[in-house]
C-alpha cells in the first residue's frame, strides 16, 4: 500500500484564514514549477519501482488555479511515473470558480482522476466574502453540476464553521443546501486563526469577530446530527460518507501509514522518515534544477513517537485503534506501552472499547485533543 | 609596594559609578568606557559586558553589582586607574545601590537626549548626592532625530539642581563623547582621601559565592591596607577570616599583592555563607581593628513572603537543593519549608520586594528547570490573641480562629514619593485609596515635591507601585522603610473552588475592602483558570459568609477539526503545547489550576483593565 500527496502552492485569490504554503498565483514560474515537480516524482520514484500507488490526493494551494494546459501537463506526467493502481483513488483539489465551464474537468477526467474536493466553505455569499473567498454560492452549484456532467460522481465539498459573520442559524442553512445535493462525501473543518493569515492580524487589532466557543461547539454537533440524519456517517473528526465512501487517502493518514510527499513544502512519511520539502517556491526548484531532492528536514521517527502518533491520529478516526493491530504492528499490547492510560479514559467516560477497538465517545470527540495529549509518552520515563 | 608609593597610587584613583534612568544607555557607556581604555579588547567585547547573568541581559537590568578597574592613558601624560562601580537599578536593590555609591567619589549621570530627566533620574541623582558624590552629567543618544539636548540641560538644572553647563554631550553608540567624559573623570572626580597609615577598614558593597573560593566579597578601601594572610575582622558580626587573596577586576580576577587606601577590588578569606558578609558592612584587621564602622550598615531583612510550590511534588528535594545554590549568592532570600493542603509540600519564601521575587522565580525556572507554583505574596502580620498572647504569621492560612483574635497588626511603612508637582493631587489620592495616612510634604524646589505618607505595606507591596507609575506618567519615585506595626481591621478571606477552600488562595485584606476585592479576586480567577469539561464555581468567603460568587461554564469542544495535510508534526506540536500547558497547572481536587492564577490575588487590577 502507497499513498502520494502532491502540493500545488498556487491560488487565484488568498483567503483570509489560511496559512498553508501557498502564493498568488500571477507572475509565478508555473511551467517550470510543474517540470521541475514531475523531475522529483521521477527522481524519487526510481527507487520505489515496485511500489503501486493506491492513491493520490493533489492538493495546495488552489491545484484548479493552473490552466488546462498546465493541468494536462502535470496530470499526463503523473500518469507517466506516478500510475495509479486500478481502483486507486485519485483526488484533485478545486475551487468552483475554476469549474465555471468544463475544460479542466474534462482534462482532469481523461488523466484518470476520479474524486474531486471542491472548496465551497459556505453557501452564504455575505460570508464567503468576508472571508475572501472570490466566487459564490450559486458558481459552487455550477461548478458541482458541472463535475457531474462531465462524468465525476465522488465528489466531496468543504464548508468551514466558525467564520465571522456566522450564526448557528446560517451554518444550518450551509449545511441544508449541502446535503440536499445528495454528494457522497462531505468534510467541515472549524476555523482555526494561525498566524501569518489575514485573520490573525485583524485579530491582534481586535477587528475579527468570530462565534463564541459554544457557537461552535453547537455548529459541530449541528453538523453531526445533520449528516447523520441524511445516512452520512461521521469516519473521523471532520469527515462525513455515504457508506463505502470515505476517502482512502484520509483514511490512509489517520491510519499512520506511508505516503510520498512531492511539491513545494510537502510532508512525506516514508519507512521511519517523516521529511519535508523546501517550503518557497524558488528553495524548491532550486535542488531540483540540479537534479537534487529539495528535501529541507529529515525527521527520523524514533519507536515512541510511531506510537504516540499511532494512538492520536488513529483515535480521530469513528472506528479507532484496534487493539489486535496494534499488537501485531508494533510488538507490544496497547496497555503495555501506556499501562493504565486507557482503563482510566474508558472510566471516565473518554475512550470506550467496541470489539476490541478503542475509540473515542460521542461526547469525548468534542475534547479529543484532550485524550490524544494523554498518549503523549512522558520524555523522562 | 610600600606606604609611600600606596600614597602615590591612591592620587591616581578615580571610584565611580553610572547612573541613569533604565534605557538611557548606562550599560553602553560603560562598554564604550572598557573599550576606550582597552581594558578590553575587541575581541572579547560583548554588548554590555557588565551585565554578566543571563537573566540581566534578557531584562535589561542589573542584578549583581560589578566593579571593574580599568586604565586610563590621560592627556596630562600620566596614567589613571579607574574602578567603575555598577550598580542595580530597582527599588527593591535601592539599599545596594546606596551601598555601592558609598564606594566611590563620582558619579556619571547619564540622562537621555529625547526622554529627558525621568524619575529614576532623579532618585539615582539624589542617591548620588546623599553619598556627597561629584556629578558629571552627560547627555546621551544625541544622534536621535529627537535629541533636544538644551531642554534636557535646563531640566538636569531645573530639577536636580547641579549644573549641567558644560554636561558632556554622547552617543554612547557611536562613540560620541565618550574621550571627553573620560578626560572629566581624571578631572573632576577628586582623589580618594584615606589614610594609608590607619587602621585598615573597608566597605562591603558586594558578596558573590563562588564553588572553589567561597564567598568572593568586593571592598573598598577606606584606610590602610590589606594583604594575604592578615586576619579579618567583619564589624558588625565580629567574626573573623584569615585572607587567601586580595586582587582586582579588570575584568576577570587579577591577583594583586595588596589592596590600600582608595582600591576597589575583591577579597577571599574562605568564607562559606554570604549571609556572614552583609552589603554595608565594614571589615577591619583583627589585630589592628579601626575604631568605628562606617556608617549606614542595615541587616536586610525580607519584607515579603510568598510559598513556593513545585507543581510536580516529586521535585520538593529538587527545589529545596536550587533555593540553597540561590542562597549561596543572594543574602537576601530566606526560607523555609511549609505545607500547604492544596500545593502541597513546598517553602516559605522571604524576599526584598516583588522583583527580587520574580528574579528569583525566574532563576529556579530556568537555571534549575522547575516548574513552579508561587502563592501571592504577603507580609507579616502580629495576631493579638484573646489570652494577649502574640502570634507572628506570614501565610494567611495560618490565621487563628477569628473568635480567638483581639487584634490585628500590620507593618506600615513611612513612604517617600518623590513627584513633579503636576501629580501631587493623584498621588495623592491614590495614597489615600491605599489606606496610607498623609504625614507632611514639602517642596524640593519649583518643581518637585516630596510627599510623606504612612502606608500598609500590604498596599506597598500589592500594587502601589505600579499604582503610582501610571497615575504620574512613570515619573513618581518611591523609596520606603518599616515604620512599625499598627492595629487594623483585618480579615482572612477563603477563596472556593468548586467548592473546596484552596488554602493556597487566602488572604488578609481589610474589612473595608473586602466585599470589593472579594469580587475583583474572583473575576481574576474566572479569567486566568481555564474552562474545564465540568462547570466551577468560584466562591469568596470571611468565615462562611459568602461574598462574591461566580461560574466559570464547563467548555464545549476541544479538538482540532482541521485539515493539516500530511503535516503530522503540526499535530504533534499543537498536542504537546497542550500537555506542556497542563504540566504548569496544579490539580486541586478535580480542578486544573494555573501557575497565574495563585497570582491573580496580587494583579487583579491588570485583569480588569484588560477588559475596559
């Protein structure tokens, strides 16, 4: 089993929220970028030859942002050195703006991709531009139906709770219009204010007003209840399917599994290595033109940390650790690396034990990072 | 050398010190001055080099004091020996200060081109003149576009009354001035007057312990001379040590074969406690011992008291082993151990002021790794009880029975405010609003005033100060000693949470005030204690009558439903913030108590202005 992310770090507008490495997208050397980021699948994948790739996730950024030309470029040269595995799964992320007509779509469709994640963040113009978001609600049905048209029916939307301007009232219109598209995938991340966002600095002028945490602790289970009641199942902290549905390539991260990172500032997590590219574009390409690796840091992941980020990660997931797989991963019983760690959390009502798999309550989701930093090991001990 | 040649070498020594308001540029006229006289070289340079703890270079204020000797080449053909005494520059050292002024002859005040004369200006400046010193005034950071160096020449004269005609005009960082100040030094600053035929007699201004020499003192001498192997004699304690060395700063240790008449230098006698060498005393030769002490000796004695907690209880012997290495260098810090039922074991900490107590919660954190937990601070309080027996406490929680308790005394200090006389009326009433009781006040000139008033040092030490800078725009000066003990209507206020008396959280306050500090305290707590998964009530209590109340609300949600990619380390580090956070909180029963929050007695009022 092999997993790829690829990083596309352009964007047609900057949202006000976000902090992912990313650049606006005009003036930049987008050709050689998409060369120079086929040389680093090549390169790397020279050493893995054998290895099947089950699925792809391009990501950014605005990986739509691209023209089709571009796109076709980068997508035919993945097809090339990167196949996916038939049954794989093959996702691009886009904006509904770039789906106005069909041209990406279709060339997206003739590569091979076969799920997309379409950033609709909100059905409510007034909020989608106070965020700085540049398209609106209806260009985002326009942009679904048009995805549909062409043949694409995995298709997954975001939506972002606790925006500014927001009420439980409004996230519950959001949410009514997303479901009543009847997709097959949904995702719904909180607003989290990082630094170096546009957010944060109206934060620090005290300009941004945003729901209060009960606001959004309401839209959280607002959402959850809402899916639910539509027969789409909560699989992780954030991530809502129609059975059958979920996304592999998520799945593939909370399971703490492998994955090749390509791309300006990409993270890959290969046998023991988590490494991580060189974030600015022209630190990336620069190694690259000398047909070097633009790796910026190594982090070899020692045996405490695997598990530490077995349990944390695997825990966001509905279905949680299996014990059994535990054991046969690593060697030793849950209970014998955190010893009481988990009895004490199931009798608090935290963790429970469903057929030998440790997963987090209903309740305890709405304070998982609280049971995850329990499985934080002490350094001293 | 012999007695004449001492004599000789005593009309080459020039003692001063540098005074200034903080971040006026004290510390980098000194490093130009070291460079000047290559005392030391370039290489060797570092910003500040004076400032030689970790911690002082970070707040920017000196600690220890230093005394460093340096030679000056003189237009006049001869060369000088400077010794630049450093000084602390904080209320809570100013007895240190007064100390190390007393060792020497001048004093350079260094006062900003654009700021101007500002209040620790003025209290350095008349710290200098109480110890007789010749003041040079210099203006520094005359480059700054803003520099206005006649205005600031009138204010040096206007308000401190020495004249500043010829005051020399520097940049510090640029080097501008500083070969005429040195120049002014040689002329202006007299000689030292001892007699190297007397007794010997020395002041302590300094004490440092070091691991292989003992305690390290650094003296002046007043008169005579001392060499290795005479025995001394400490004043004020009659002990007496037999010298293993005697030498100089220049500015690591050089060994010299005598100190005489007029030196500043260090002196090891195999001295195990610094406690047995106070700041301010005079040491003489046992078997020629001077006929008086000089003057001004005080015994320091802390005046507030806080516990000190690790929040790992497991680091008790941990925190006892830093507070005696602490104690090897700080005479000041006292303690003892003490139990407190939500904390814990921990100790009893005596300090000079609240910067000393941050200076010392700073060095335990980070030169030994501990996480702390303090409680706020308090004073000594003297309980009458009904059989007229006197109990001493300076925990709240120690308080009697209030059925048992006649009285209630506190310790009261006389108070020197030292203010243009723009802030009298605020100052004025701030005094008032902190129980103080006017005693008189008198104009220093056109415009400065000096106004006294008895004040509780609990109101001192709770947030007078801070109190008083923002009502005078920083221009206050505030200088106090104990007084006495007087009756007052105290009580002993119980902070709950959920419901349980966290005795960490007690304090004294004055029946007047109580209702309303009751009400501050519990808001401050609401703030800085964190929503947990349960809801808290916060309750503050005299006796069981409650008195102010409030919930903080259970939190709803806690986990990060956001998409970071592959950025697992991300994650990481977000988890392990969130688990280092909670290793700085203490569990009192089922509920997470921050380190700020045993502080949240003491700084009430910053929370509430936060919020307006």
């Amino acid at each position: 089993m092999a997993a790829a992310y690829i990083h596309i770090p352009f964007c047609d507008f900057i949202c006000y929220y976000c902090d992912f490495n990313k650049v606006f997208i005009e003036g930049q050397p987008v050709d050689e970028y998409i060369d120079l980021l086929l040389r680093e699948i090549k390169m790397t994948m020279a050493h893995y030859r054998q290895e099947p790739i089950d699925t792809i996730y391009i990501g950014g950024g605005t990986p739509s942002s691209i023209s089709p030309q571009q796109l076709e470029h980068l997508l035919s040269g993945i097809q090339k050195y990167l196949p996916v595995k038939s049954g794989g799964e093959f996702t691009i992320e886009c904006n509904p703006n770039n789906l106005l007509d069909t041209t990406r779509l279709e060339v997206m469709r003739t590569y091979g991709v076969n799920r997309l994640s379409i950033g609709v963040q909100s059905f409510n113009d007034a909020v989608l531009k106070k965020i700085g978001r540049k398209h609106s609600a209806q260009d985002a049905l326009t942009a679904i139906h048009n995805a549909h048209k062409v043949g694409f029916e995995n298709i997954s939307i975001d939506l972002i709770f606790r925006l500014p301007g927001q009420d439980t009232a409004d996230f519950k219109q959001t949410l009514a219009q997303a479901i009543a598209l009847d997709l097959p995938h949904y995702a719904t991340y909180s607003l989290i204010l990082e630094r170096k966002t546009i957010f944060y600095n109206l934060q620090r002028q005290g300009r941004l007003h945003l729901p209060s945490e009960d606001a959004e602790a309401d839209m959280y289970e607002l959402a959850i209840n809402e899916f639910s009641k539509h027969g789409l199942n909560q699989y992780e902290i954030s991530n809502f399917a129609k059975p059958g549905k979920e996304s592999k390539h998520n799945l593939m991260y909370w399971h703490n599994e492998h994955y090749f990172g390509f791309g300006a500032g990409a993270y890959g997590y290969l046998d023991r290595d988590r490494y991580h590219n060189n974030g600015p574009i022209q630190q990336y390409m620069a190694p690259l033109r000398k047909h070097k690796l633009p790796v910026f840091e190594h982090h070899l992941v020692p045996f405490s940390e695997q598990v530490e980020e077995e349990m944390f990660l695997g825990l966001r997931t509905n279905k949680g650790v299996s014990k059994q797989h535990f054991q046969d991963k690593y060697g030793y019983t849950i209970d014998e690396i955190y010893g009481d760690t988990v009895k004490n959390l199931i009798q608090r009502h935290l963790l429970v034990d469903v057929n030998g798999h440790i997963c987090l309550t209903h309740d305890s989701r709405f304070f998982g990072n609280n049971v995850f930093a329990e499985f934080l090991l002490d350094d001293e001990t | 050398m012999d007695r004449n040649e001492m004599i000789e070498h005593q009309k080459e020594i020039r003692n001063f010190s540098i005074v200034a308001h903080i971040d006026h540029g004290k510390s980098t006229i000194a490093d130009r001055i070291l460079e000047m006289t290559d005392t030391v070289s370039q290489r060797e340079m570092q910003d500040q080099i004076l400032d030689d703890m970790d911690l002082e270079r970070e707040r920017g204020i000196t600690i220890k004091l230093n005394a460093v000797q340096l030679h000056y080449h003189a237009k006049d053909g001869k060369t000088y020996v400077f010794h630049l005494i450093d000084t602390p520059g904080h209320v809570d050292f100013s007895y240190e200060v007064s100390r190390s002024l007393a060792a020497c002859e001048g004093a350079i005040l260094v006062v900003d081109a654009a700021q101007g004369v500002e209040a620790q200006t003025l209290a350095n400046a008349y710290l200098a003149v109480d110890n007789d010193l010749e003041i040079i005034p210099v203006i520094n950071k005359i480059d700054l576009p803003s520099a206005d160096p006649d205005r600031v020449k009138e204010e040096i004269e206007e308000m401190i009354g020495i004249d500043a005609s010829d005051a020399v005009l520097a940049s510090a960082k640029e080097g501008i001035g500083i070969p005429e100040l040195l120049e002014k030094i040689v002329h202006e600053v007299p000689a030292p007057s001892g007699d190297v035929n007397a007794p010997f007699k020395a002041l302590i201004f300094d004490s440092v312990y070091d691991n292989y020499r003992g305690v390290v003192l650094s003296i002046r001498v007043i008169d005579g001379f001392v060499k290795v192997g005479d025995t001394i004699e400490l004043m004020n304690n009659q002990k007496r040590f037999e010298v293993t060395e005697v030498g100089v700063m220049s500015p690591k240790a050089v060994q010299t074969a005598t100190l005489s008449a007029g030196d500043v230098g260090y002196l090891t006698a195999s001295i195990k406690s610094v406690k047995d060498t106070r700041v301010g005393d005079t040491i003489t030769l046992a078997d020629r011992p001077a006929e008086k002490a000089l003057p001004g000796y005080r015994k320091i004695t802390p005046m507030v008291y806080s516990g000190m907690y690790p929040v790992d209880n497991a680091k008790f012997n941990d925190l006892r082993e830093a507070l005696e290495k602490l104690q090897l260098n700080d005479a000041a810090l006292e303690f003892e151990p003490e139990t407190s039922k939500a904390l814990g074991f921990g100790f009893r900490c005596g300090f000079l002021g609240l910067l000393h107590m941050d200076v010392v919660q700073e060095r335990l954190e980070r030169e030994f790794n501990l996480d702390l937990i303090m409680t706020a601070p308090a004073v000594d309080y003297h309980i009458i009880l009904t059989d007229d027996t006197k109990k001493v406490i300076d925990n709240p929680a120690e308080m009697p029975e209030a059925t048992s308790i006649k009285e209630i005394q506190e310790p009261y200090v006389k108070a020197q405010i030292m203010v243009p006389n723009d802030y009298v009326g605020p100052v004025m009433e701030l005094s008032q609003r902190k129980r103080g009781e006017f005693v008189t006040m008198d104009y220093l000139d056109k415009y400065r005033v000096n106004i006294i008033y008895d004040i509780p040092l609990s109101e001192i030490i709770y947030d007078f100060f801070d109190d008083l800078k923002s009502n005078t725009k920083g221009y206050a000066s505030l200088d106090y000693e104990i007084e006495g003990y007087r009756a007052s209507d105290l009580v002993k206020m119980d902070i709950l949470i959920n419901g349980e008396v966290v005795d960490a959280l007690s304090s004294i306050v004055h029946k007047d005030f109580a209702f309303e500090r009751g009400k501050e305290i519990v808001s401050a707590l609401k703030t800085t204690i964190p929503r947990q998964q349960f809801e808290i009530p916060i309750q503050a209590a005299i006796g069981n009558k409650i008195i102010a109340r409030s919930n903080i609300k259970a939190y709803r949600k806690n986990v990060l439903a956001k998409c970071y990619g592959g950025d697992i380390t991300r994650k990481r580090k977000l988890l392990e913030k969130q688990k280092a956070g909670k290793k700085r909180m203490k569990s009192v029963g089922s509920v997470e108590i921050p380190q700020e929050a045993f502080m949240s007695i003491l700084r009430t009022d910053e929370t509430e202005s936060h919020k307006n």
